[in-house]
C-alpha cells in the first residue's frame, strides 16, 4: 500500500534492504553446499533473453520482429519467458502433461508466440527457501511468484520493474476488472508510490473464509444432527472419536483433522477459533508477517492472536487432544498425511476452504461404499453470531517481473489469456479435464492464475436460479459447464460429486456467498504490507506461536502457559509492531 508516514517508510526500506543482505548470506551458503545446483540454474538464466539489460521498454515491430501493440496479437518470432515453479507432489496431473509443457504451455506458444521455460522447479515446501536464494543472488527468471514480504524487500531492492505503462498497455478489460473490483484493492496493494511493482495473484475477495466438514453418514451411525453451536462440534468430534462411527467394532476413529500446519486451508484450525469469536492466524509455513489486528476500544490496533477468546479455544481444544480425539502424533504430519488419514475412514470432521469438496475428500463419495460429506456453515459457541475470517483482502503473493526482462509485457499476455479462458469465454479443457473417469484439475498446471474477485458466489447463484426457473439463457459458458455437471451428478454420475458440492444449493461457493451477504467476514484491522518488525521478527515471533499452541493442545504446557507467551511476545518485538501498525494510518 502507499499511504506511509514518512518515518516508517523509511524504515521499511532498510529493513528491506538488511534482509536482503541476509539472504544472499544465505543463498552463498547454500549453493556451496548444492552440489552446483544453483550455479547451473543461473547458467541457464545467462542464456535465456531475460539475462540481457534491458531498458524495459519493449523493442519496435517489424518485419523481423512482431510484437503485440496491447492486449491482443503475437510475437512473431516466437520469444522465451522464463519462470519457476513450485509443485504439489501431492497433485495428480492429467497423462501425458507436465509441468513443463501442457495445454496451457501449448496455447501460450500457439496463441501468443511466448514460450515459457521453467527454470527450475521445486516441491512446495522448499519454494520459500529456493526463492530466497534466487532473490540474493539478484539473477531472477523474467517473472516469479512471491509471496507480500518478498514483494516488499525486491521494490525496495529496486530489482523488479515498474509495470505502470505495461498494464495500461497491455492488461485487457477483462484483466483490469479482476485488478479494480472490490474497490481496486488488489490495485491498490500492488502500488508502490504511486507505481504498479506487481501482479496480484489472489487478494480481493473473502475466498478463504471456512466451512465444516462432516461425514455424513459416520453422524447418522452415531445418531447425531449437523452442528448449530460450538458444543455441538465438540460433541460430534467425541461422538466420531468414541463410538464407532464406522461400525467396525474397532476404537479406531478420531473426531477432528490437525496437522503441524495448525492455520490452513485443509485441516486447518481457522474456523475452530472463529466459532469461539477468535481470530489468530500465523500458519506454521507461513512468512510470519501475514497476521490479523483488530480495533480497540481506543481505536488502536490490537493483535488478535493474543486475545483471552484464543486462549478458551486452546483450552478446548487441549480437551479434545486428552480425550482422544485428535491425532496423537498431528505436530509432526502434514497435510498430505492428515489427509491419508481422512480419506481411509479415520477422521470424519475437519474445516477447511472452499476447494476441500476437490482435493482431498473428491473421490471418497465414488470410492468408498457409503461414505459422504456434508457441508456446514461455521457456528458460535454462544449467542452472538459468528464471524468467519478471511485474510483474502490483501493480497498475500504476487507476481513480479526482471527489470532485466526484455518482454515485461508478456506476463499480462499470459495473464489475458488465462483470465478470458477461465472467466471470459469459458473453457472447460483449460480448467479440468476427466481421462478414464477421472478427473484432472488442467488449470493447476498454468504458469501463471488470476481470479475475478467474487465470481464463484455470482456464477452459484446463476446456476441455482437456473435450476430453480428452467430459464438457462442468462448463463454464460462458465456457468452451463457447472450446472451440467450437477445435473450430471443428480442423474448418478458419481465423478461430479465435488462440482455437486460446489455448485448446488448449499454448497460451499452459495455458504460462502452468504457470509458475505450477511456481514460475518472478519478482516484484519490492517491491511498493509508488512512493517520493519514484521519482516526482522516475524518468522522467530511466529515460531514460538506454534510451539506454544502446539504444547498446549498436546498437554505438555498448561493452558495459562498462553498468557506467559504473550507477555513475551510483546516484550520480543510484538510492541514494536503494534506501535508500527498503528503509527501507519492504515488501522481501520
């Protein structure tokens, strides 16, 4: 965001440029140690158009060389953009695609003349490492994904281009609307005094809000009702925990899904601490900067995660973990391993986004005999009503791109592209394709995503009314798609189970559109990049978050152990943030 004091901006800057210098401290220790790795990645750049000085302004056309004049046309010649990639190992990709060339790949090529290389790719988990190695060494592919602090420290590294001009050129309608909906925020976050040093990759919308997910069929064998109160969860997770809701004869069951994550989109605890009307966020992978405020009675910015509403959730959960029903050994899986765990009838309750309907639970309605899933809006353990957070305002990665790159354009082409397939004139084969009955999310494998903020909801409520009137002429070709693949499921199709849940009556996008409608979205006081303590403490603050509630949900410290935490928080830098947050303006 641009509206800074003049002091805190300037103490934004060199703590940006200190943690740069850290990281090509460490990116000098890991290439020695990387068995020449990382000097062959750069190699490889050195060869590659974006290794070239440029002036960023893109070269004339002619003959020779054709260049796109806006939105639409091609290079002709053909020009190579590199970027890297972070996989999900987990993820299933259709046959005879990779990440390297697939049908999105094939269409840049065809459509666009751009050919984009990966220059390197690595496991999700190891990205934020990979990335900052690539940052310190200052030899970056034409464009990456970031996530909000690494943004920060490359503008003012002064390592990444303005894209002012580029966007007023080359971004098509389609694509500016996905940047100035919901009052131009993702716009307005990827602005920098007064120029556009990104590209929003998500942000925007209130996406990541939670919902409950209950086996279906484990509450009827236990005899039990869909949640309306907090106490209810409670006493599903235990009913799933101690009476075999599989009917197995075995004690083999757990109530609630965790992993070491503790705040996710899967698995996660989010929607946990909402119903409890607490709001921490500070995921145990994430950058430690991504955190949520709220506004005191004396209009100052307070961090949520240490509010007293945190430690009675803890407390409950703690209970949970004694009496069984949590996993004995969540702080050390994942959530691949938590969901092993789910879809082998192990765990029948969880909350978790939106796109949970489409990994991990997707198959367990066709594979396994009996085995469904409801889907429930979060609910308050006392009469007031709940909130669901979302920390989707902000954005919270970005896409930036080389100064050095001589096309600074292309990423907006790419982006065109991938907007008009997905949201303009739909195409289902950019989006998922099914190969032997199974399905393939196809819209994974493209090198670069944007979304259009509030477009799920919307295309949710067309398709019902559709059902509802027999009318489908106000559909557009996103939204028939959808609505076939629900009639498709109604008719016994089993592989739409996951697009029933999305699209149907009480799915999630229609849950999560009524969040919206009725006011219970919680959102951070502050939305604003991160502050100079943020970025220097945040990751050693954050890692001590997770130890404390990870001790205090597996019984190893006392529950008032919280309150010793956030006293120390404050004196280890936490007080420094506050002040900084709330000397920004930005608090609301």
């Amino acid at each position: 965001m641009v509206t800074k004091n003049s002091k805190v901006k300037a103490k934004v800057k060199g703590s940006a440029m200190l943690l740069l210098l850290l990281l090509m401290t460490t990116a000098t220790a890991c290439s020695n140690g990387d068995n020449g790795n990382n000097s062959n990645t750069a190699s490889n750049g050195g060869n590659s158009p974006s290794a070239s000085t440029s002036t960023g302004e893109s070269p004339e056309a002619s003959p020779e060389n054709s260049v796109p004049n806006g939105p639409e046309g091609k290079y002709d010649p053909p020009i190579e953009v590199t970027t890297v990639r972070h996989i999900n190992q987990a993820a299933e990709i259709p046959p005879g695609e990779t990440y390297d060339e697939n049908l999105w790949t094939k269409t840049f090529e065809s459509d666009l003349g751009i050919k984009v290389k990966n220059a390197w790719k690595v496991n999700a988990e190891q990205y934020q490492n990979k990335i900052a190695v690539t940052m310190a060494s200052g030899d970056l592919p034409d464009f990456m994904y970031v996530d909000a602090q690494q943004f920060q420290i490359l503008v003012e590294a002064g390592t990444i281009a303005d894209l002012t001009d580029v966007y007023a050129k080359y971004a098509s309608d389609l694509t500016k609307s996905s940047f100035e909906g919901s009052n131009s925020l993702r716009l307005k976050a990827a602005t920098v005094d007064g120029k556009i040093m990104g590209i929003p990759a998500d942000g925007g919308e209130a996406a990541d809000t939670q919902l409950i997910y209950i086996r279906k069929d484990w509450l009827d064998n236990v005899g039990l009702q869909p949640p309306k109160t907090m106490d209810d969860v409670i006493n599903i997770a235990m009913a799933f925990t101690k009476n075999d809701p599989d009917k197995n004869g075995k004690n083999d069951t757990y109530g609630l899904s965790l992993d070491y994550n503790l705040f996710n989109g899967w698995s996660g605890l989010d929607g946990f601490f909402n119903g409890y009307h607490a709001y921490p966020f500070n995921p145990t992978k994430g950058t430690g900067t991504n955190l949520n405020f709220i506004k005191g009675a004396d209009g100052k910015a307070q961090w949520a995660d240490v509010q007293p509403e945190v430690k009675t959730a803890l407390g409950k959960l703690a209970d949970l973990f004694k009496q069984g029903a949590i996993y004995p050994e969540f702080s050390v899986i994942d959530g691949n391993k938590s969901a092993e765990l789910v879809t082998s009838g192990k765990v029948g309750l969880t909350f978790g986004a939106f796109w949970v309907p489409t990994w991990p639970i997707n198959n367990m309605y066709k594979d396994v005999q009996g085995a469904d899933w409801g889907i429930y809006p979060l609910v308050s353990s006392d009469d007031q009503p709940v909130l669901s957070q979302s920390m989707g305002g902000l954005p919270a990665h970005y896409y930036v791109v080389s100064k050095k790159s001589k096309h600074p354009e292309a990423p907006f082409l790419l982006l065109n592209t991938y907007i008009e397939k997905i949201y303009g004139n739909f195409d289902k084969n950019y989006h998922t394709v099914t190969v032997d009955g199974k399905d393939y999310n196809e819209f994974a494998l493209t090198p670069i995503t944007g979304g259009l903020p509030g477009n799920n909801p919307r295309s949710a409520t067309a398709i019902q009314a559709a059902r509802k009137s027999g009318d489908l002429s106000a559909m557009n070709a996103e939204q028939k798609t959808y609505f076939d693949q629900v009639a498709q499921f109604e008719a016994g199709d089993a592989t739409m189970w996951a697009a029933n849940k999305l699209w149907a009556e009480g799915g999630v996008f229609s849950l999560l559109g009524q969040y919206v409608d009725n006011k219970q979205v919680f959102t951070s006081a502050y939305l604003s990049n991160p502050t100079p303590t943020m970025i220097s403490k945040g990751p050693s603050l954050r890692d001590e978050e997770v130890k404390m509630m990870t001790s205090i949900i597996m019984g190893s410290k006392p529950l008032d152990y919280f309150d010793e935490w956030a006293a120390n928080w404050l004196a280890s830098g936490g007080q420094s943030i506050l002040d900084e947050v709330n000397a920004s303006g930005m608090v609301q």
